[in-house]
C-alpha cells in the first residue's frame, strides 16, 4: 500500500532468535492490554490536566469535551467504557507519518493559517485513516527454527516440504532442464507466474503455482537475461544480438533493435521502463507503454553484467570490473554516485525494498552492505567461495550462491552474521536467483534446470489487492493496467530523493533560464540576427549589403536610444512632480500670500 | 392631557414603561408652561406697542376712508420710519430702554414667595451666563455635516455585512444557494419551529398569539408552562388539576345562577336581591378595613367619589322630569309616592357619608394635627400621583433636557443609540416579565401550601393579584357607576373575567399534564441528539518524530583520505562459515577467457583500483573548482618583450580569483564520488516560485507533503481533499443575501461547516498547482 515502508521490515526483525512463534491470540491479548493501559494512562493524564486547568481557570476545548463525555449517558444508565473512536497505536501511525508538520506563523496573513490549518488537518486526517485502515493481518513472519544445537541451515529442503501442509509443500520443486542451461529466472510481480530463461535459447513461462506451462519457445539464440513487464502477458528476452519482446503465448512482439548485446535487464514498474545494460558499456531505457527509448546513457564502464535497481527510487545499480557500482537515473548522462565498494571486480549487486540498504560481492570474495542514503559501508563478510548471485526478499532475507550452493542469510545489516540461514545444494552452478515476492519461496536457475526452494519468512504476507494481487482475475488485470498507465510516473522525475518533487525550485532565474536554452536546444529570449536578403540586379553587392546591415544595426541603436531617452524623460518628470509637491508641502501657502511683497 | 396619558400609562402591565412615559409627558408638560412664560414676556413687551399698532391702524382707516370717495390712488407700499434698529416683527425698538432686560423679569421673580429656591438659583445662573449663541452655520458646512453623518450611518450599515462576507470567503466550502435546506426528513418540531408568518393574516394571528403568550415558535411549552413545569412537581400538578376542575364545576354552577337570576323579571326580586347585596357588601368592607386597608381605602375612595357625584348630580333628587309628573300624581297616587320617596332614600343613601373606622382614624387625625407627617404613606403617594402637571413641585427640573436640544444636527448618531436604548429596555422588561411569572407562581403554591395546612380551599382568595389587575383595567367604567352597586357589578364583572381566567387555567393545567409526559418522552431524544452533537473525544496527542535510525558507525571518523580509504578498504572481514562447500568451480560457467582476465584482476588486485578512483575523484573536484582567471596583459606600464615576465604585484592585480565553491556532498566519504550536476529534468516539474500567501519554502512544502490521490489515501480523505470550494445547485436561483442572513450568522454558522478558510486568488492558484502535481507525485 501507500505505507512509507521501513516500518515492516524493521518489525520482522526485531526479535531474537528465541522469540515465541508468532500467533494471533497472544499478539492480540497482548496488543490489548497495551490499548488498555494506554487508555487508562491517558485517561488519567487527561484528569490530570483537568484538575490543573481548573485550577488555573483556563477553559480549553479538551477540558470541554471531557466534561461532556462525563455528562454522556445512555438508556440504560451505563456509561461507555470505552467512549469515542478506537484507539490507533501510534507506531502505525507513525508508519504513515509524512515529514513534520509546520508551525502555523503568528502574526502573518489569515489566508496563510487557514491554508496550513487546513492542510495540517488534512494530512492528519489521511495519516490517521491510513493507519486505522491499515494491515488486517499484522501479525509476525514466522522463520525456520532449529532444535538445540541444531543449525537451522542443516535442515534440508525436503523435511520442510514434509513438515508444512500440502500446499506449501508442493511449492518445493525442481525442473530437471538438463539440456538447455544454465537458467535465468524472474517472477512476475505479483509473484504468481515465472519466466525461465535458458542460456542455450530455451523460454518457458510458467504458472508455477498451479505448474500449468503458459508457453514454452526456443528462440534458437543464445539467452542472456529474461524479464518480465507490467503484467504477466509479456516478457523481454535478451538475446544474442538484440532485445525482444514476447507475450505469454510465446508470440513474438517485437525485436528491438536498438538494444543491442543487452546482458541484463530491470523493469520498473512505476515508470513503465525497461532498463537493459549491455556488453558496449551501454545504459538504455526503453518506455514499454509508448515503445520508445527513453535514453541512451555510454557509461564508458565496459562490459555491464552486473545490475539492479532500487524499487524505492528507481535508481539503477550497476556493478564494474574496477569495483565501483555506479547509480544512475534517466536524467543525467554520468553516474549519480560512484562507489568503490571491493578490490575486485562486483560480481552481483542487490537493493532491499526500502531503499535503505545494498548489498554488493565482488571478486575479493566478500558481501558488503551500504547503507545507501548515506553511501557507508555497515557490514562485511569475507565467504569462502565468494557469491555470484545475490537476491533480498520482501522481508529482507539475503539469498547468495557461492557455486551450486545457494545460502540465506538473516539481518546482515543489522547483527553481525556468522552462519547462514538456510542452505542449499542444487545440481550445478547457480545462474539466477529471485525471491517470489509474497511467497517463501526462492526460485533458482541453475545448469540443471530450476529450483523452488522454500524458504520460511521471505515473503510479506500482506498484498495490497489495489497494486499487486497474487489472486487477482483478468478483468481486475485489465482494471490494474489502466490505472496503473493513468498513474505512470514520467521517467524526468526519477532521482536520488524521490521527495525531491515536492520541493520548491529555489534555483534563481538565469540558472532557470540557462536549463530551458540547454533543454530546447536554443534560446527562446534571444534575438534573431539580421540577414539581409539576396537581391539581384548588382544590388546585393558587398557594400549594399554591408549598408543595408548597418541600417538595421543603427535602427536597432536607436531604438534602444529612444528608449533609454523615454525612461530619462519619464523619470525626470516623476522627479520634478515630486519636487514640486514637496515645495508645495513646504511653503504651504495660502491665498493671501500673492499680496505679499 | 397629561392625566389620560397618565392614566394609559397605569393600565399598562408593566411599570417601567409607564414610569417612561410619565417622564416624557411631564416634560412635554414643562415645555408648555415653559411656552407659557415666553409668552407672557412677550405680552409684556407688547402691550406698549399695541398702542402704536392701533394708532397705525387708525391712521390707514382714516386715509381708506378719505380715499373712497376721491380718484383711486396708487398706494405705495408702507414705509414708515427710518430707524436704526429694525425689528424682524417690523416693530422699531426706537428707544433702547424700553428694551425688556431678562433681570426685570427675574427681579420680580424674587419678590413673589411662591418661587422655589432652586429656580431661583437657575434663574441666576441664566442671568450670568452672557454666552450670546453663536450664529448658524452656512449652507454648505451643514451639508457637509449631513453628509458625513450619512456617510457613516451607511458605513455601519454596510459593516454589519463584513463579519458575515468574510465568513463566507474564508469558507471551505460553499454551497449556493446559501439558506438551503438540508434534504431528506426532518424531524417535525423542527418543521414547525421554523415555520414562519408571511402572510399579514398569519402575521396578525401570530401578533395576537404573541400577545397572549401562546406558544409560536417552540410547540411544546408556552413560557408561562414552562414556568409552571419549573414550579411545580407532578403530585402538586395533580391537585392543582383537581382545584381546577371543582373550580370550573363551581364555575359553570354559578353562572347558570347568575343567567337564571338575570333572566328573573321580578322588581321586588329584585330590589330584595340588590338590599342583600348592599347589606352583604358593607358587611365585607367592614371587614376590608380590618384585614386589607389599603384595599378598604380605594373602596372607600370611590364610594366616596360617588357620593360627590351623586351630590353633584340631580339624578335622584326629585327634579327630574318623571319625579315632576310623579309629584302632580302623587297627591292621588301612593304608588308614586312611595316610588319618589324611594328615589329620594336612594339618593339619601348615597349621599350618606360612610363611617369607617379608617374614616374615623382619619378624620381624627386631621381634628388633631393635621401634620402632613403623621398620615400614613400611601396617602401621600396617592396625592403626589394626583397631580404631577405642576413642574414647580416636582423636583425633577434640573434633568436638563438641553442635552436633547444640542443633538440638532446629530440626530443621525443619535437615532441608533436611541435604539439600543430602547432595545436594553426591551430587555429589562423582558427579564421581569419572567420574573414577575415565576414569583405568581411562587406565590401562588405557597398560599396553596398554606390553604392545604388550613384545609379550605376558595377558589376567589387564590388569584388577588389577578383581580387587582381586572379592577385596574375596569377603574374607567366603574368609576361612572353608584357606589354601592359598583362592588357589586364589579364582582359580576370579575365573576365573568375569572370566568375566562380560570378556564384558561384549566386548559393551561389539562395541557400541562399532557406535557409533563410529553417532555419526559421528549427530553431523552434531545439528550441523545445532544450527545451526539458532542464532537469527538480529542485525538491522541501527537508522537513526536520517531528518531532516525542510527546506524552504527563502521570506523571513527578520520580525516587522511586516502589511508582511510584504503583501511575500508582493507577492514577485515568476518568469515562466514559455510556447512557445504561448493563443489562446482565458478569457471565452468563463463568462458574461458573472461575468467582468466578475471583471475589475473583478482590477483593483481589492491593498489591499482584504489589509484584509480581516486585520481577519478581527484579529476572531478578539479573540475568542480572555479578557475583563477588572469588578465594580465604583457608591456603596459612596464617594459614588454621576450624574456620579460610582468611583475608579481602586476600579475596580482589582474588576477580574479573566484569564489570557493560550496563544499561537496562526498567531502567525507572518501570511497564516493557523487556528482554535483543538478538534476535539471525535475526542476521543470518542481514549483519555480512561491505561490502567494506562504512565507517560506518550508510552509508551502509541508502543505503539498501529503498525496491526495486515490492510490494512496481512503475514500473518505480523497473526498475531503478535492472537495470544490463552490457548489451550485441545478436550477437553483441564487439570490443576494437577504437581511435574515444576517441574524442568522450571529449564531454559529454550524448548517455549512464554514471552518475559516482560503479565497481569494492565491489560494485557488496553490490548489491548482497541488491537484496539477497530484498526478507527478512520486514512488510507492
């Protein structure tokens, strides 16, 4: 939904290791008393402040309405308990707080304090509703718990699957594709549909929920990178030379020829635009609601093969040989922020859902995690074998393939880890990793196919059915399309600080002014230079020419002369009126003053 | 004149008013007297010239007759005399000692006795005062005067509009037309208070309820119920009823007696009837005198006003024309003898002077001393109220009604303070009113309480006040009546005004049992709606901006870039155990080549990729820097050539240097360039300048912080943000404000949530821009 995030993710992290499974009833009892005290608190406080204000004599409105919650009675004679709206507890309410409020100015025009009363009221009302609407379902994730002296990551695959129910059991598989790997993989973003893309040509789309086979194509070309776009019904497939696109049919689109050598590629959902790195060292955007490329950015980096991006801002990551990863937006032609993150090259790079963290590996055989607001390095881990993949889920569980064993990791940024999560053992060589978003399940794509692995807590278990609806029917695709190409973001607004847009443009007017010649291209305030026009009959000689410029060139002087003469005129009169009325003022005389002598 | 105005006054309910008025008639009455004075001056003054003027008049009939028989002369117009001093009533005041002095007047003023000493000092004080009055203002000054005082009386006119004009600008939201009724049911109480009189039928109905008391606006209670309700609990109510009701039984069994003896023919019923009455009559006012005096005293009052009357009158003396035919039959006829004797003991009767024990007392006291002291103060009180037309005896002259005078020309600010006046009477009336109410009822259960402990109840003793009402309004007409029959018609008339009194009574108590339940029914909704009117419980306080998160720093801050660079380099890691070691190499699934180059990377790694991006970093803030301009040109002022550098203090002066550039944002972030180019794609969609009302940045950009969109707000929020600031209705005729709005708005405006608001320009131009930005706003 709407919420400005952190909040969810901090939450599952919270607790130890050794925190009860997570259940409604005590959460709720509990969650309960809590209400209950802070009621009472209040309620004391509030006669508290009662007593004090009748000391003083003061009469404040809350004092009022307390006095009439007092008086409220009912038929029955009893009093409400629990008298007006419930209570909202304030960590949720600060989950959908936006920025501070304002001081309302004294002193300053009525206009003004209606305007940011006005406002101030508005956005707490949103802030409140928001909060009183929010989650139904807030209840903890659960994670993989081991017995005593019991690693978790020894539990294997195939016990979880026996342990969970049916359903979830039946989310652990493999697809045994020998033939045609190794394997890219990505989910859909409502995590219901996966593409699979073969590195010897082979695409498949899968339900792979219901394991149904949308389609399944061999494009008889080398595959570098599989994406899906907005919505299940296409996908773009890097191929050998150029970028194309499919539709879950397995019906071409199109080919794209611009693109070309694409070796990865992000899709961003808000802005409808495909960004492709490729082997030239090339950074494009393609717009797939209107089929254009956006922009063409050389990063003048070499081979791109390492890339992300950030859902938070729409910023993409891009990993170099030299070991810096370098941010980069539509608008700007080099790099927002280079970083050097590892002596090696960066091997694969990933970005968690808020925006906060990234977690990089490199060739030096270490994970790094930055904090990417401030751009510092918070933590790093030295493996063995070094990761070549990297993946972050929705609740923030890190997955990494260090050769054909693919690792989870829990709270790398925030406590010091030692020993992965999970662990697994998958045929051969990872190629691709991707978390499912609202399912604990890990898709891997390896030389022998592809793994659904599960993995307990990775998914977030609340969807907002207005965005991404895992059970969402065609007609509600059809409804979710439109609105969301209604509500697409330009890709001009994309930048560091995506709050940026509410700011007001403080850049002075010659800055403004410089910014719209370089936009347009030229200077719509400049004035056009004379050209005189060729004419024949030996009148357009050197010296006619030359004469007739020169008339223009001294109309224009005197015009300006004309001018600055008029304003002179002007402001000498203004200056004599003034003067005259201050004799006027001065002398003050009267009538009888002319007989004077 | 002043006595029926007086008298007018006396009838009216409330004393205030009448007291006012008396003020004002005695005043007109000074005035007159004043008049008076002035022309008794003026008689004097005259009375010397009158002799001239007939002298004149002689003079003109002389020349009129002699002109009658001689030709017809033109006739000049009249000019007498020549005189220096001209008066305006062309009389000359010829010799100036016949000048009338205001001291001549005055001097026999004092030799009269009868002046009191206060006139006397007024009159002094008039004497002293030589302020001669100053001449009247031009034409065009008092225009200007007039017209100022229009102005301003128009200007407040106009500002009474300003408190409601302003309300409706700063609305949220308006809703044209603006008195509009809400849709939908309405309870009916509503509908029938707010029904209102347009008609002048109705409004003459509703006047003629008003001034019965009857409810108009509220349904459910007249004031004098509610204050009943006040008064009284349902048990008292009950017996109340009870009283009524016998009363009204006794009532109707009187006056089917009272119909039954008025239809009787008889004479000598008659007469034994009225006897009895008489008899019955002096048999109470004897025992007035003992419990009531006052009371006794106005029946003796008019018992003696109608013996002066009837001494007056020949009405039963035998003199008129049925007694002159009587007496030449009643040498014959005994009948009529009898009836003339009977005429003559009639007036015998009437004429008789009551002794009274307050007589006796009275006459008593007067044989002994006479000492206006020693009667009792009533007495006084009645003769001061006698005659209040003389000014001299009331000590009320020094109210100068100059005051009024002076107000000539500023009639226009006084006519609304007049008004105020009046309405702060209005007001102290009204207030007494209820009072007055509340105390009767008062009075009343008290002497019922008392009645109960005596265990009688008379249904005549309860309502005296009443009947001294009733007498007040019946004083004219039974003034004119016999004495000894005035009680007694009196009694009839009260007989018949209680009639309707107490049936009124009985239906004010039928209604108000109705009402008693009504109002208990009735109040629980009110308390409900009441309640629910009561706004929310205040919302949870504020929480204070969660911290922002800290995160733990990696490394102490240190300021040798480099070195530090290459310790973060270089941090040692942890190591992270792994329980299953890959078997599979890396290099099997790129190709051979690119993971060669990338294990020689590897090995070779360190020094060389540090080296790099800093050199990288050191090129960017190069670039970043302003560069020092030199403009010295070689030669001037100096020898020029080759091999000849300008000098130092030269090159100094030409130099420009540029101002530092603002520090960079990786200042210390040693392993981070970050570009300083501005994005300038978004600043073609940001708000290039201040939109109106707003001071700073930071206001306007907390009022555009929070979304308005559907997407990320509830149904109800989004509602709210884009309500429009002006609804018309369809079809509506949107009217200018009428007079009544202006009433209206002296209560809270609740019906139209006007909350204070924006307008204006500026405000409408900010929404714009917010809904214009709605659409660009960014991410999640």
């Amino acid at each position: 939904m709407a919420s400005p995030g952190e909040a969810t993710v901090k939450d599952s992290h919270v607790g130890k290791k050794k925190k009860p499974p997570a259940r409604y009833w005590p959460e709720q009892q509990k969650e309960g008393k809590d209400d209950n005290k802070v009621g009472k608190n209040e309620e004391h406080a509030e006669q508290a402040v009662e007593q004090e204000e009748q000391k003083t004599q003061k009469t404040t409105k809350r004092k009022q309405e307390g006095g009439e919650r007092d008086g409220k009675k009912f038929i029955s004679g009893k009093m409400d308990p629990f008298p007006g709206p419930a209570r909202i507890p304030e960590d949720r309410i600060n989950k959908f707080k936006r920025k501070d409020k304002t001081k309302k100015p004294r002193g300053s025009h009525y206009k003004l304090k209606d305007m940011i009363s006005r406002s101030e009221k508005a956005s707490e009302m949103a802030q409140k509703q928001a909060a009183r609407f929010d989650l139904l379902l807030p209840e903890d994730a659960g994670f993989l718990e081991g017995d005593e002296d019991e690693d978790t990551c020894t539990i294997s695959q195939e016990d979880i699957a026996d342990a969970v129910d049916i359903t979830a059991g039946s989310k652990y598989f493999n697809l045994k594709l020998s033939q045609f790997g190794p394997y890219r993989v990505d989910y859909s973003k409502t995590g219901r549909h996966l593409v699979l893309g073969g590195r010897r040509g082979h695409v498949a789309c899968i339900d792979w929920q219901s394991k149904q086979l949308m389609c399944e194509i061999n494009v008889m070309e080398s595959v570098n990178d599989v994406k899906w776009l907005h919505s299940e019904a296409m996908y773009a497939v890097a191929q050998k030379k150029w970028l194309y696109i499919y539709d879950s049919n397995g019906i071409e689109l199109h080919c794209i020829r611009k693109f070309n050598d694409v070796l990865r590629m992000q899709f961003l959902p808000y802005h409808f635009l495909l960004a492709t790195a490729s082997a030239t060292g090339f950074l494009q955007y393609l717009d797939v609601s209107v089929g254009k490329e956006v922009t063409a950015i050389c990063t003048k980096t070499g081979r791109l093969d390492v890339m992300c991006q950030n859902p938070h801002n729409a910023i993409i990551h891009l990993g170099h040989h030299n070991g810096t990863v370098t941010l980069w937006s539509p608008n700007q032609k080099e790099a927002l922020v280079k970083m050097l993150c590892h002596q090696g090259g960066v091997r694969s790079v990933t970005v968690d859902k808020t925006g906060t963290y990234m977690v990089t590996s490199g060739m030096d055989k270490k994970l790094k995690v930055y904090d990417i607001r401030t751009f510092k390095p918070l933590k790093s881990y030295f493996l063995p074998a070094g990761a070549s993949c990297l993946s972050l889920s929705q609740r923030g569980l890190l997955s990494a393939a260090t050769g054909d064993i693919v690792q989870v990791y829990r709270d790398v940024w925030s406590s010091p880890v030692t020993k992965p999560y999970m662990a697994h053992r998958v045929p051969r060589t990872v190629w691709g990793l991707h978390f499912c978003p609202f399912e604990d399940v890990l898709g891997v794509g390896h030389g022998d196919g592809f793994t659904s692995m599960l993995v307990p807590g990775a998914g977030e278990p609340n969807f907002d059915g207005l965005d991404a609806n895992p059970f969402r029917s065609a007609k509600q695709r059809q409804e979710w399309e439109v609105k969301a190409l209604l509500e697409k973001i330009q890709p001009e607004l994309i930048s560091l600080n995506p709050t940026e847009l509410g700011q007001v443009d403080r850049a002075s007017f010659a800055q403004r002014h410089q910014d719209r010649v370089q936009a347009l291209g030229f200077d719509p305030l400049a004035k056009e230079k004379f050209i005189p026009k060729y004419k024949t009959k030996g009148r357009s000689s050197a010296g006619g020419v030359e004469r007739r410029k020169k008339q223009v060139a001294y109309e224009d002087q005197r015009d300006v002369i004309k001018k600055t003469v008029e304003t002179k005129m002007k402001m000498e009169k203004e200056r004599k009126q003034k003067e005259q009325k201050a004799t006027v003022f001065s002398s003050q005389r009267s009538a009888l003053d002319r007989f004077k002598k | 004149m002043a006595r029926a105005t007086k008298k007018k006054a006396s009838k009216k309910s409330d004393k205030k008013r009448s007291e006012l008025t008396e003020e004002k008639v005695e005043e007109k009455v000074e005035v007159m007297y004043d008049d008076e004075d002035l022309n008794e001056d003026d008689e004097n003054i005259t009375s010397e010239e009158e002799e001239e003027e007939d002298e004149r008049k002689h003079h003109k009939l002389l020349e009129a007759i002699s002109s009658l028989g001689a030709k017809r002369k033109k006739t000049l117009g009249e000019r007498s005399e020549a005189a220096v001093q001209m008066s305006e009533f062309t009389v000359t005041a010829e010799g100036e000692r016949d000048r009338v002095d205001l001291s001549d007047l005055i001097g026999s003023m004092e030799k009269t006795p009868g002046v009191t000493s206060r006139t006397k000092k007024q009159l002094k004080n008039l004497q002293k005062d030589n302020k001669t009055i100053e001449s009247p203002l031009s034409r065009q000054e008092t225009d200007r005067i007039q017209r100022d005082v229009a102005f301003q009386k128009a200007a407040t006119e106009v500002t009474k509009w300003k408190g409601v004009i302003k309300q409706n600008q700063r609305a949220e939201q308006l809703i044209f037309p603006l008195n509009r009724e809400p849709s939908g049911p309405k309870p009916i109480e509503r509908v029938v208070t707010s029904w209102k009189a347009h008609t002048p039928l109705e409004e003459e109905i509703f006047s003629l309820l008003h001034a019965n008391k009857q409810p108009i606006h509220d349904p459910i209670l007249t004031p004098a119920e509610e204050a009943s309700m006040k008064a009284m609990s349902l048990e008292e109510a009950k017996i109340r009823r009870a009283e009524l009701q016998k009363a009204r039984a006794l009532q109707s069994y009187y006056e089917a007696k009272a119909r039954r003896a008025r239809k009787i023919k008889s004479k000598a019923y008659h007469k034994v009837h009225n006897k009895a009455k008489r008899k019955e009559f002096l048999k109470q006012f004897d025992e007035m005198v003992k419990t009531d005096p006052a009371g006794a005293l106005e029946e003796l009052n008019k018992i003696e006003m109608a013996r002066m009357q009837e001494r007056m009158s020949l009405k039963h003396q035998n003199s008129g024309k049925w007694a002159k035919s009587k007496v030449i039959m009643g040498k014959y006829d005994l009948v009529a003898r009898k009836a003339m004797q009977q005429q003559l003991e009639v007036n015998k009767d009437l004429t008789q002077k009551i002794v009274t024990s307050l007589n006796a007392e009275e006459e008593e006291e007067e044989e002994e001393g006479g000492d206006a002291e020693v009667l009792p103060d009533f007495v006084n009180d009645a003769e001061q109220a006698v005659d209040p037309s003389n000014p001299w005896m009331r000590g009320k002259l020094s109210e100068d009604p100059t005051e009024k005078d002076m107000i000539v020309d500023l009639t226009a600010e006084e006519a609304p303070r007049a008004a105020e006046e009046e309405e702060e009477e209005e007001e102290e009336v009204k207030e007494p009113e209820e009072e007055v109410l509340l105390r009767e009822f008062d009075e009343r259960r008290k002497q019922r309480q008392a009645q109960e402990a005596e265990a009688q109840i008379t249904v005549e003793e309860e309502d005296d006040d009443e009947e001294e009402e009733e007498e007040d309004k019946a004083a004219d007409e039974e003034e004119a009546e016999l004495s000894a029959f005035t009680s007694l018609f009196r009694e009839k008339a009260e007989a018949a005004a209680d009639v309707t009194d107490t049936s009124a009574q009985l239906e004010e108590g039928l209604t108000r049992i109705r009402t008693l339940e009504d109002v208990e029914l009735l109040s629980v909704p009110q308390e409900e709606a009441a309640a629910d009117e009561a706004p929310l419980p205040p919302p949870p306080a504020e929480n204070p901006p969660p911290e922002p998160q800290k995160r733990e720093a990696a490394k102490p801050k240190k300021r040798k870039r480099a070195i530090e660079l290459k310790e973060v380099l270089t941090k040692e890691p942890k190591v992270i155990q792994v329980p299953l070691a890959p078997t599979v190499e890396d290099a099997e699934d790129a190709d051979e080549q690119l993971d060669q180059r990338g294990l020689i990377k590897e090995a070779f790694a360190g020094d060389d990729v540090v080296a790099d991006f800093l050199k990288d970093k050191r090129k960017q803030e190069d670039a970043g820097k302003p560069k020092v301009v030199d403009l010295t040109l070689p030669g001037w002022g100096e020898w020029g050539g080759t091999g000849l550098k300008p000098s130092r203090s030269k090159r100094r002066r030409f130099r420009t240097k540029a101002v530092p550039p603002p520090p960079r944002k990786d200042q210390r972030l040693p392993s981070v360039i970050i570009s300083e180019n501005k994005n300038s794609a978004v600043r073609l969609h940001q708000v290039n300048s201040l939109p109106f009302p707003f001071q700073n940045h930071s206001q306007f950009e907390s009022t555009i912080r929070s979304p308005l969109g559907r997407t990320w707000n509830t149904e109800r929020t989004v509602k709210k943000n884009i309500k429009p600031k002006v609804v018309t209705q369809m079809g509506a005729i949107i009217e200018p404000m009428a007079r009544e709005e202006l009433l209206k708005d002296k209560r809270p405006a609740a019906g139209r949530g006007g909350r204070g608001g924006q307008g204006g320009r500026g405000g409408r131009g900010v929404d714009s821009q917010r809904r214009h930005i709605r659409d660009k706003r960014a991410e999640k």
